[in-house]
C-alpha cells in the first residue's frame, strides 16, 4: 500500500512538472499562444472537368470602409504591435519574402518576380520643389528624395475573383475563391512635386487556391470579433466561408465588360444584385418537380 502511494505522488508530481508553465519565457502572456501556427488548410475535394455541369465567374470588391468588412483593415499598425498584423500586411509581408508567388493579371498568366516589384515599388522619388524666387523674380526650385514604403492603411479594398460552379454529382452549387488583389488609389508624380491622380488598381494579383496562399492565410488570425481576442478564425476560414459583405463589378461575358461599362450610381448597385440573385437561381433552376 505505501509502495502504491509513493508511486502515485511521484506521477502527481511529474504531471504537475510537465504542465507548469515557465512565465519568463512568455512575459506578455501566462499561456503559450499558438493561435494558428501549426494549423494546415482544409484540402479541396477532388473535382473533375467533366463532372462540371455549369460554372460562372464574378468579380467582387471588398471595401473595408463597410462596417462589417473593417477586420479587413485593422489593425494597421505597421509596427504589427503584438504580432497582430492586417490582411494588407500579411499579404505585402509574404510577398516580399517570396512566399507566395504574385500576378499582373486576374487569369494569373502573368507573373510578377517578386523582389523585382519590392524595388520598383519602393524605388524612392525624386522631385522638384518650389523654394522660393531669387532676386530676378525667377523661381527657385531643391531637388528633393523622397523615400517610399508599403503602408498597410492605403489599402481601403480588395478585388476578388471567384468561380461558382455546379458538380454532376450532387447537382449543388459551390464556389472557389480564384485570385485577390490589394487595391490602391495611385498616381503620377509629376517634375515639380504635383500628382495626377490614375484611379484604384490593384498591387498585384495573388491565386487563392495555391497552396503557399492557403498555408499563409490559415497560419493569421482574422480579429472579427473585439470582444473575445482568444475565438478569432483564420483568413483562410474567412474566404472559405465568405465571411465578408462584397459587390459585384463584373461576371463572365462575351464582350469582357464590367457593370461600371453600362450602367452606374444606383443602376448598378441594382444590376450587381441581381446578378447575384441570377447565379444563386441557377442551382435551384435545374431541380425539376
């Protein structure tokens, strides 16, 4: 019997070894944060081309400037504070290191050498401006360099690709994210310091279904909920679930257009929707009763 106890305080003593935590070695947490580090993204099920009876493409834009899409944004710390960084950043970050492999175009045909695109995006500016006038009244200009950086809080939306498609075995409509871009007002940088606005385009277009894309998104968190920081989804959770309110800028036609070509203001906020309305009846449309 006390042979029984002595070996039965010695596991007691081990167990508790084994789960005392060494506070040192995480100041800022009293708990070991592995929040989606050692996660793999779930696997697609195989799908064949002949077994595709119907499939479409639209192209949505994700504004973080909607309430419901502001995860998107935030935190925009460029300093990632706490190792808490936005989708922009993760994004930009992984891009630079050569992670993930990096598009000029949606069909993902044309690709971007990665470091190629890091120097020419950060290449500093060199301008021209206006100092004051010298003593025969003409204009003195300094040439000035000015260095230029990512920042995370330009990106105020998101165009996305997706295909939706009908399978010959369960006749159930599904959907696959294709490819996502940052998008960015941009402009020309004229010789004396002026700028010509050139409208939102995107960075560079990244494809959402290789397996560098997935693995990056499911290892960062997505902070949709402020009110309980330890229960927040992955990205890849996010795109996979279509968690994110978007709008429609175009679907596959044969002349190439967008709405924007046709219709505007209210007219094609109308048209995206029923666009939408048109892919979902799809599915419904080919039960017979």
């Amino acid at each position: 019997m006390k042979r029984e106890l002595v070996i039965l305080l010695t596991l007691l003593a081990l167990t508790a070894s084994m789960a005392a935590q060494t506070v040192e070695s995480h100041p800022d947490n009293f708990y070991t944060e592995q929040a989606q580090g050692n996660a793999k993204p779930t696997p697609f099920p195989y799908i064949r081309q002949s077994d595709i009876v119907w499939s479409t493409d639209l192209w949505k834009t994700i504004s973080t400037e909607e309430l419901f899409n502001q995860f998107f944004y935030f935190p925009d710390d460029e300093y990632h504070s706490y190792g808490k960084k936005s989708l922009a950043y993760i994004i930009w970050d992984a891009m630079a290191e050569g992670e993930i492999p990096i598009y000029e175009d949606d069909d993902l045909q044309i690709p971007i050498d990665n470091e190629a695109f890091v120097e020419r995006y950060t290449r500093p500016d060199t301008i021209q401006l206006e100092i004051g006038y010298d003593e025969d009244d003409n204009e003195l200009f300094e040439t000035v360099i000015r260095p230029k950086s990512f920042d995370g809080a330009e990106i105020f939306s998101y165009a996305l690709r997706e295909t939706w498609f009908i399978g010959r075995q369960d006749t159930r409509q599904d959907s696959r994210r294709i490819a996502l871009a940052p998008l960015k007002e941009t402009y020309r940088e004229l010789l004396h310091g002026e700028a010509i606005p050139l409208g939102i385009q995107p960075l560079f277009w990244i494809p959402m279904q290789h397996p560098a894309v997935r693995a990056l998104l499911v290892r960062y968190t997505a902070y949709i909920d402020p009110n309980n920081v330890a229960r927040q989804p992955s990205w890849d959770w996010i795109f996979l679930n279509q968690y994110y309110e978007a709008y429609v800028t175009r679907e596959s036609n044969r002349y190439l257009r967008k709405v924007s070509d046709y219709v505007t203001g209210e007219d094609a906020i109308l048209e995206a929707a029923n666009i939408e309305d048109k892919v979902f009846d799809i599915e419904n449309s080919m039960w017979e009763y």
